[in-house]
C-alpha cells in the first residue's frame, strides 16, 4: 500500500504554537517540577481529542501523563512507535534574560522562554502530530503511544524510569521504537547542513567523594582539616585529564560530519580514535572550541566535581567534607574503571585517603542505524531539506531513552527544527534566553507529521 502523507494546515501550525506558549507559561523548573497542572492541562487535550489519558507516577504533584492511538487491528502490524518528552526543565534566572523565561513572549519570529527548546516545543510537536494523525484517520499499522513525563532533568527517577519499572503495560510493553530529543536540528558547517539525530548516549556514574580530617575549634587552625583536604582533591579532579576511550558511536559521528568534507577531514578521523594520537590532534582536527569540547567529552570518561557538603558551622572544623562528583561514563565503560580513573587522578590508588562511594549508575546507550525508522529519517530528510546529511549522534548527556531502552526499544532522538546559520542550538539548550524560531519549529512539525504518517502508513 502506498503511504499517505498527512499535512498540517495554517490552523494547526497556530494551534500548536499556542499549545507551545501555554507550556512555557506554567513553571516547571526541575526542582522542585510541580509538572502536574501541565499534566492536566495535556489530559484535558487528550481527552477533547478523544483520547483517554493515564496519569500515573510516584508523587501526586509530579505525575506522567501516557495515551495511545490505537491501530485497526485489521492494519496492526508491529509493535508501538512511542514519541515521549520531559515537561521539566531547567531552571532560568529572570535577572540575565531578555524576555522574561515563563512568558513565552513571541517577537522577531521566536517565541521565547525556558522549554522553548528543552523540550515543551516537541511536547507540542508530538501532541499535535499525534492529533493530526487520528484525524486523518489513515490506517495506521502499529499503535502511537503519546508519553509526557517528569522529572528527566534531575536524574529521571519519578518519570520514565518509574514508568519503565512500575507501568510497562503504559509504554506498549515492548515498543519497537522512541522518538525522543536530542536531534533533528540544523547544524551548519562550511556551507553544508547535517540533522544529527541521537542514536547514543553515554553513562552515569554520579559519586560521593569524602575526606575525612579532625575536628576541632576553627579558633585553632592546623592538623588535618577536611575542607582543606577536600579543596586538593576537587582541584586535583577538576585539572586531571581522564584516559582516552575512543568508541564506535563517535567515529560514527564524526565520520558523518567528514563526509562531505573532503579527504582530509576523512582521514582525521581513524586518528582521532586512537588513544596516543587523538588527544594531540583533536585541536588541529576541531578548531572550534565549544565544539572541540564537547567531541572532547565522548571520547573520555569524565568527572565533574559539583555540590559541596561539610560542617554545620563557621567555628567548628568539621570532622568530614564531601562533594558530589557528576561522571558520565563513555559507551563501553563501568562505574568501577572511572572510580580507578578518579582515584588515580587524587592519587589515591591503594584508597585508604578518600572514600567514594556510587551513588547512581547507569550505562551508556547505543542503538542500531541499520532500521526500517532510520531509513524513513533519512528519506524524509532528503525531500524536507534537500541536499542535507542525516547523521548518526551521540549525546555527552542523558535522556529518557537510557530508561526506554530497558524495555528493548530502539530510540531515537529526533525533534526536527530548521535552524538558521547564526542560531547555534547548543547554546539555547539549558542556556538564558532559550528561544525557538516559529518557522523552524512549523518546519518541524511538518516534517515530524510527514515522517510519521510515512512510517505508519508503508
Ligand atoms: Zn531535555
């Protein structure tokens, strides 16, 4: 059967704007969240589109909202698509923003505001893809499953990952893929566009790092104090360069960005993979530092000390200090190699001067170029932006994915948005001023409709 492509018009291209504003108005800075009255405010949608929303989760004022547009079971031939977004976001601090970040104030073609981009833009993508698509009535051949969740920003545990352990019937059980963020934008490079979309994202390995010294009166400085100890370790930690960990999600990466770009740029590549060689090269390859940073961070573990915790007083020695050290774990690594990495850096191989202790984990994710999504990504891509390159990504960071991913499915992160040349994405991300350009979000929804209605209907 042929597939039918799905088109929104000039109304639900506002429709979802409007959507889109209404999201950012409701402040759900993560802490504290408090994403419930967004919640309700996307099961009162559902249910005006005929749909029947579930809202579950662990904490009643941060729940998760899932529905599901089921197929004829005529027509149903796979397992469900799920398209999921976090309504948390970081928080913003009014005093460094233009427009104030909860007002979702539209001028010069963006709408501005925390979420913009991170990412109530693609909740009101999905929804409104979704919407479109039951309307439509084409004969779709698997379920859509539509999952709004909490709490992603601070470590996922009342959102996805509660859903993924305690409501698995919610999300399909087994579904087959996950639309997610971190990908489909534009990113610009000496004349050419590439759309990264995520196919990887490295690991967690946040730790507690202790020192123990003695305490004592602060009147009578001397002997071992713990915050002094402490300060060595975080400066020693924060200056440590940690091995080298080439993987194959980053060659991936990086050999789709020198594609187009001749022999030179191709061949920098299997060098940038060997642990001797990589390190030296990366500024000659990269000269863009923000960007040469961020490649930097696939190709190792690394280990950010982050909050600080010692004695309750001014005039009390404390007896111990601690700091939270956030590590993120390149694919193929394990807690355990970057605490001996993070010991090694303090010096401290044989352990007796500091203690750390896990205190979350959780692997880098990887999934498979080589599916029938994939290809419908890259076709759709081809008419929606001709001459563009589609480019298998990899995220230093963490998404609902590394939770989804538990139940077998292939996830990919794919929220498409036309940016222009001097829109650079990874500075809006969690940045001050996050702002989101109307006709690159229209573009998106457009092409997010076309790939899906393509996909179902095939
Ligand atoms: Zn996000």
């Amino acid at each position: 059967m042929p597939a039918t492509i799905v088109r929104p018009s000039p109304d639900d291209l506002q429709t979802a704007t409007d959507l889109l504003k209404s999201l950012i108005q409701v402040d759900t800075s993560n802490p504290p969240g408090n994403e419930r009255e967004l919640i309700e405010l996307l099961a009162w949608q559902c249910t005006r589109e005929g749909l029947t929303p579930t809202i579950a989760g662990p904490d009643h004022d941060r729940p998760n909202l899932v529905t599901r547009l089921s197929a004829n079971p005529s027509h149903r031939k796979a397992r469900p698509l799920i398209l999921s977004c976090h309504l948390d976001t970081v928080p913003a601090d009014p005093e460094r923003w233009t427009h104030p970040p909860f007002s979702a104030h539209e001028e010069d073609g963006y709408i501005w505001g925390r979420g913009a981009i991170d990412m109530k833009g693609f909740a009101a993508m999905a929804f409104t893809v979704l919407r479109l698509i039951k309307r439509s009535r084409i004969p779709i051949n698997r379920d859509i499953i539509f999952a709004a969740v909490s709490d992603e920003e601070t470590g996922t545990d009342r959102g996805s990952d509660w859903l993924v352990n305690e409501r698995p019937d919610l999300l399909g059980t087994d579904p087959e893929y996950v639309i997610n963020e971190v990908g489909g934008f534009t990113v610009h490079q000496k004349g050419e566009r590439f759309y990264p979309v995520q196919v990887a994202e490295k690991g967690i390995c946040w730790m507690k790092l202790t020192v123990k010294g003695k305490a004592g009166h602060s009147s009578l400085p001397g002997g071992e104090n713990a915050v002094a100890l402490l300060a060595d370790a975080i400066t020693k930690i924060s200056k440590a360069r940690l091995p080298w960990h080439a993987n194959k999600p980053t060659r991936r990466f990086l050999e789709g960005f020198a594609a187009p770009a001749g022999k030179f740029a191709q061949r920098m590549v299997p060098l940038l993979s060997n642990s001797i060689i990589g390190p030296l090269i990366l500024p000659l390859a990269i000269r863009d530092p923000s960007r040469r940073a961020s490649v930097e961070a696939l190709l190792r573990n690394t280990a950010t000390p982050t909050r600080l915790s010692s004695g309750p007083s001014i005039n009390v020695i404390p007896g111990e200090a601690s700091v939270m050290i956030d590590g993120r774990l390149a694919p193929g690594q394990k807690s355990k190699y970057l605490v001996a990495e993070v010991r090694r850096a303090l010096g401290d191989p044989d352990r007796d001067k500091y203690q750390i202790e896990i205190v979350k984990e959780s692997p880098a994710v990887e999934f498979s170029t080589d599916t029938t999504l994939y290809e419908h990504i890259k076709d759709v891509m081809k008419v929606r932006d001709p001459g563009c390159h589609v480019v298998p990504s990899i995220i230093p960071g963490f998404t609902d994915s590394k939770n989804y991913s538990r139940l077998g499915a292939t996830c990919y992160g794919f929220y498409p948005l036309k940016l222009s040349e001097e829109v650079d994405f990874a500075s809006l991300f969690h940045g001050d001023d996050e702002r989101i350009p109307v006709d690159g979000y229209h573009w998106g929804i457009e092409t997010l409709l076309h790939l899906l209605s393509r996909f179902l209907t095939g």
